[in-house]
C-alpha cells in the first residue's frame, strides 16, 4: 500500500540519490527501504507545507515535522509512534542533510541533528558489596 505519492520531481531524484547514498555507505545492513520510507513520508510532509525545495526547508520545518510524527497515528495497528520510530525518522533526517551537504545540494544545514542514542536511558541500579555477596549466597545455595 502506498501512503506517501511524491509528485515533486526534485524530492523523487533526492529520494532515489539517497538510496543509493544509503545503500553504498551500509547505513542499515545494505537495507535502505526503512530510510527511503522515512525519508519519503518526510518529504511528503514538506509538500504538504508547501516547501517545493530543500534550499527552502527551515529548523522550524524540522520541528513542526518532529511535532507531527509525535501525533501520528501508526500505519499498521492502533497507537502513536514509539520514542524508538520517531528517532529512528530524525535520524534519517539527519543522514539526508549530511547527505546533502556532501553532494552540495546545501551550504548548510537548517538544524543541527544530534547523533541518536537508541531506548530510553534508564538509570542503572548498582549494588552494594553486600547486596552482591547475598546474590551470590543465594546462587551458590541453588546450585547444591
């Protein structure tokens, strides 16, 4: 099923250069069909807002786009987007302007895109020296 149609001629050869940009440089295992997916509803999204250029997309373009996938609905199955799949569209975000940069399609880039650390941080609970010696009373007793 296809939910996101480009007619916008210079986003479809971006779309096609990026998946050969993708696929050259390993992002994903040689799969590009996730970035392409992505990187596709992206600029959909941009020609929903009337932005026929990537010269003309804005930080605040990025964001309202950010906000969008927040509020999105999934595809396939009832909920939003998870945390990992909203990352996972920014940071193809993020490859296709560093793309751009190196094809000098752009000077610069509209946002800066951090590098994406993948699931929540979660604080990591250490144990005591007397908690790891009970853990290992406790082991020691199940194995005999």
């Amino acid at each position: 099923m296809e939910y996101f149609t480009l007619t916008n001629t210079e986003y479809t050869r971006l779309l096609n250069d990026f998946n050969r940009f993708v696929i050259v440089r390993g992002y994903g295992n040689g799969r590009a069909v996730p970035y392409q997916m992505n990187l596709k509803e992206f600029l959909y999204f941009m020609t929903t807002q009337k932005i026929e250029k990537v010269v003309d997309i804005t930080a605040k373009d990025i964001l309202n786009y950010y906000e969008y996938l927040k509020k999105r609905p999934k595809l396939k199955g009832k909920g939003r987007l998870s945390s990992s799949t909203i990352k996972s569209h920014l940071f193809t975000i993020r490859i296709f302007f560093d793309y751009l940069l190196e094809t000098d399609e752009l000077i610069e880039t509209p946002i800066h895109l951090p590098k994406f650390q993948w699931g929540e941080y979660t604080e990591r609970n250490i144990c005591s020296k007397k908690e790891i010696k009970l853990l290992y009373d406790v082991c020691f007793f199940k194995i005999q």
